[in-house]
C-alpha cells in the first residue's frame, strides 16, 4: 500500500523544522555551529505527531516524504489511524493529479466510515472533474453535512462543488440557493458571484429575472475591480476582472429571451417586443461600456507580458541604452507600478539628459504621484 520506510531517519532530520512546530512539541535550542545534528527516529514521535508532520509535509509539496512518515504511522498504529491514513494518501494522490489513485484510497475510506467528511469530499470532486455531476450529489450532500467544526473555511468550497453538482443535475432552483448561501458566509466569494449570475441569467425568463442576474454580474465587476483598486494592479487581478466582465457581457447578452419576439419555430427574431424600446436601449448602452472596458483590460494585459521581455532587454545590455530603457519605463507606467517607473525614466535621463520622451513622461507621473517624485537629474 505504501513506499519503503528506508531512510525515514534522515527525512525526520531534513523535516526538523517542520518537527519544532507540531503540536505540543518545544523549539529546541540552536546547536552550536560545531556541533553535528541530531538525528531523530520515527520511535522520537508520537503517531499524532507523525500524522502532523506528515500532513505539513503533504501541503508543502514533499509527497514522498508524507508517504514515508505515514509508514511509520501504518507499523505503530491501527483502528482510525489507519483510516487517518488512507484519508490523507487519498489527499496526496489528489494533489498530485492521480485521481484514480485518490478514488481507491477514499473509497477504502468511506466503506468503514460511510459519512466521513474527507471521502466524501474527495469522492464529489472526483465526479465533478469527470463531468458526472448526478453521480457526484450523493457524497457532496454528505459532506456538507459533516464539515469538520475546527475547518469553517472548507464550507463555501463544499457549497459551491454542491451548487456546481446541483446545476448539473438540472436542479437550478437548488443551485441558486446553494450559491446564496456561499455569498452569505462570503460577500466577496467572487467565485460565488459568477456562479449565480450565471445561473440567474440562464433561468432569465421576465425583465426581474434578467435585472436581478445583471445586478449580480455588476456586483462581481465591482468586487474584482475594488480588488485592483485596493491592492494594486497586477495580471491575474486584472484576468479576474477581466473574467467578471466577461460575464457581464453573458449577462448582457442573454438579453434576447427577455426583450425579443420569438419566431414560430421557437428561435429568437430581431423584433422587440412591445414596450421594450427603452430598456434594451439601456442594455446595449452598458453592453458598449463593458465591452470597451474589457478591450482596454486586454490592452494593459498585454503590456504586463511585454513588460517581461522589456525587462529582460535591460538585463542583458546591463542597463545601458536609454532606448530600452525608456520602453521598460513606459510599460510600467501602463501597468500601474509608478514607482519604479519614475526610477527607470530618470535612469533614461542620467544616460540621456535631452530625451524629451522620458522628460515628458516622468512630469506626467510625478503629477499623479507628487510624494514620490523627488529630485530628478
């Protein structure tokens, strides 16, 4: 079932640190540098504090090492440790993409425990991953109701794999309330958010129902972009409000069941329905700005990619041509880091004191940022 214990001593000693944290367990005192480092055996450890240290092992990535520490835990104990373990190989196999690995161990799991949390969670997502979302509602439901009272953090991803399962099941009224759900816990669960605008635009069937999953849509914009607001603009925050507006446009365009005559086929015509004049004008006037604002979000995307060959044509001609400088310098002006761009601009003038590009350009970001201009050459 699982890997050799050979050289268990010396991943006890390598993990050391990970040893000085487990849970009741001193720091030791330093060593003198001279002095050679104990080595610790298995038989040093209680069985919780192998399952510790190989749990922290597991989420740092060191898989080989968890499984090994799980070996010792395997020999010394039996009854629910051996469950713990199996739950955690489980855990590994998943982390490292053997979803097939992870089914057997879960399984193993669940046939002794049939509503542990673990398994159960595991087992849905393997559902989910496969594309059979009926198959996965049976254990998510499970574990939903079993969430561990010292992991609340686990609940909103538990109830959104449920809501996912749910939609695919064609229970859409459950979906919805599974998702509000989340964004009680979560205001800013933008996963949540694009979930249930989604939901609400694909069950849009009168002008509430299509304002109420617009409003949603336009609640995730606004979360994603207060994120790059708050905290800065960098590329993957800029992609999740990319994202949001991305499903604002869905949004948006899922207009025509709600604003257009039907043909007698059943198809969508070009035919506004009476009455209808003056709120689609409205849709198509926030469809515009959205679609715009999205165009203009690709644009600085792009220039965080650019930014990265810019850099490396500075690094390898040592800094020395202000021309290369001078487009470092302007695309990390369009990317928002301000800071380092008026130090790039001035290091353009020091090299080339009459460039009135870089003059002009470094005047325009002292005005938007006058506390960090300082002295220029």
């Amino acid at each position: 079932m699982l890997k050799s214990l050979s050289g268990l001593s010396a991943i006890l000693l390598v993990l050391a640190p990970l040893a000085a944290v487990c849970p009741g367990q001193e720091q030791p005192a330093a060593e003198p540098p001279e002095q050679a480092p104990v080595t610790r055996s298995a038989a040093d450890f209680t069985v919780p504090e192998l399952m510790a240290l190989a749990d922290q092992a597991r989420q740092i990535g060191r898989y080989t090492d968890a499984i090994n520490l799980l070996n010792a835990v395997v020999q010394r104990g039996h009854g629910q440790t051996d469950i713990d373990v199996l739950r955690m190989l489980g855990d590994i196999a998943w982390d490292m993409g053997n979803a097939e690995e992870a089914r057997k161990q879960w399984t193993l799991v669940k046939r002794v425990q049939p509503s542990d949390f673990g398994a159960n969670w595991g087992l849905g997502r393997i559902w989910l991953r496969s594309g059979q979302p009926r198959q996965a509602l049976g254990y998510l439901e499970t574990a939903k109701n079993v969430i561990p009272s010292d992991k609340p953090e686990l609940e909103p991803q538990v109830l959104l794999g449920l809501a996912q399962a749910y939609a695919g099941s064609s229970y859409r009224r459950k979906a919805i309330e599974t998702v509000e759900q989340v964004l009680e816990l979560d205001r800013q669960n933008l996963d949540g958010w694009y979930m249930l605008a989604t939901l609400r635009a694909q069950a849009a069937v009168t002008l509430d129902d299509f304002n109420e999953a617009l409003s949603d849509a336009s609640q995730l914009v606004a979360i994603a972009d207060s994120d790059v607001k708050t905290y800065g603009m960098t590329l993957e925050r800029l992609q999740r409000l990319h994202k949001a507006c991305e499903l604002k446009r869905a949004v948006l365009s899922a207009c025509g069941r709600v604003f257009f005559e039907q043909n007698p086929d059943g198809r969508l015509s070009d035919r506004l329905l009476p009455g209808m004049e003056r709120p689609a004008a409205r849709v198509f006037s926030i469809l515009v700005d959205t679609w715009m604002w999205q165009a203009d979000l690709e644009r600085t995307m792009e220039h965080f990619r650019i930014l990265e060959v810019a850099a490396k044509a500075v690094e390898y001609d040592g800094g020395t041509d202000p021309d290369t400088l001078l487009k470092l310098g302007s695309l990390q002006a369009a990317t928002g880091q301000l800071a380092d761009a008026l130090e790039t601009l001035r290091r353009v003038l020091v090299l080339d004191p009459a460039n009135l590009a870089a003059r002009q350009q470094l005047d325009a970001l002292q005005k938007q940022q006058p506390a960090a201009a300082g002295s220029t050459p």
